[in-house]
C-alpha cells in the first residue's frame, strides 16, 4: 500500500511539475536609415545620380539597362552570422525561475561606430526576466556588430527580436 501511494505521488508530481524553457524568434521589422542629415543628403544625392541614370538608360535603343541600386545596401553584419548572434544571446540568456510564461520583445540598435547603440525592452512578461535581458546584453560578445552601409556610408539599422518563456 505504501508503495503504490508513493508511486502515485511521485506520477503526481511529475504531471503536474514544468520546467520552464525559453526561445528566440528570428530578426523582425528591420529597417536602416542615415544617422544624421548630412549623411541622408549623401545617399539622396547618390539616388538621384542613379535613377537619372538609368532614365538615360532607358531612352537608349538596343541596350540592356541593370539597376543594381538594391545591391548598394549592406545590414549590419555578425560576426559568424545572426545564427551565431541568436545562439549566444540563447546559451547566455539566464532564464530566471520564477520568470512569467510569454514574450519578451527587444529593439536593437546597430550604430554606425560598430556597436550596439541601444538596447530597448519593448514588452517583458515580469521584472526579473527584464533584468536578465538587460544584463545578457552587457555581454562583450553581444556587442561586435559591423554597421550597416549604404553606398559604403556607415547607417543604423534597427530590428527586433523576442524571446519566449514557456512552461514545457
């Protein structure tokens, strides 16, 4: 008889207990733009030259026209690649026990010095997991970006990511 009621207690506990786990999703709302004015008016003027011409272009007979225009954006780079970004920020990521099951959105700022500019914290399931995302980010490792570039002119790019609390 005893056995059989640790027996259930112990298949209790384990139904009922859940460790928590968690996950990243992929790089989302990316955008890049010119870090101040007189940078937006290089790229502009660099546009302008393009699109007058490939409008030369195209008024010529017999020729074949390519716009490579697009070709002249370059994100902001990890090393390694954003695989090797997302595996760093999940093995780094302290998780704490008492964390609240949801998502957790982060906005990231790439400056145009190589580093990370700012780090915000869009939406947080609870304090201590906001705290443990402020401190993975105070890693070294999380901060050795190469800046986006368009038409070789170091810009911003921003993007977000989220990590994910589950009880599993």
């Amino acid at each position: 008889m005893k056995n059989t009621f640790l027996i259930f207690i112990v298949l209790f506990c384990f139904m009922n207990c859940s460790v928590k786990k968690h996950y990243l999703s992929t790089l989302e709302n990316i955008k890049i733009f010119p870090a101040n004015k007189a940078d937006s008016a290089k790229i502009d003027a660099y546009n302008d030259a393009g699109n007058r011409q490939a409008e030369e272009c195209l008024k010529l007979k017999n020729v074949i026209c390519i716009d490579d225009s697009s070709n002249m954006y370059l994100h902001a780079q990890f090393p390694k690649g954003v695989y090797n970004f997302r595996i760093i920020l999940f093995n780094n990521f302290k998780l704490p026990k008492d964390a609240l099951e949801g998502e957790n959105r982060i906005r990231i700022t790439v400056g145009t010095n190589n580093t990370i500019d700012n780090i915000e914290i869009l939406k947080y399931t609870d304090e201590n997991t906001r705290k443990a995302i402020e401190d993975v980010f105070r890693l070294k490792e999380l901060n050795t970006w190469k800046s986006a570039k368009i038409y070789g002119i170091p810009v911003k790019e921003q993007f977000e990511i989220s990590i994910f609390v589950t009880n599993k």
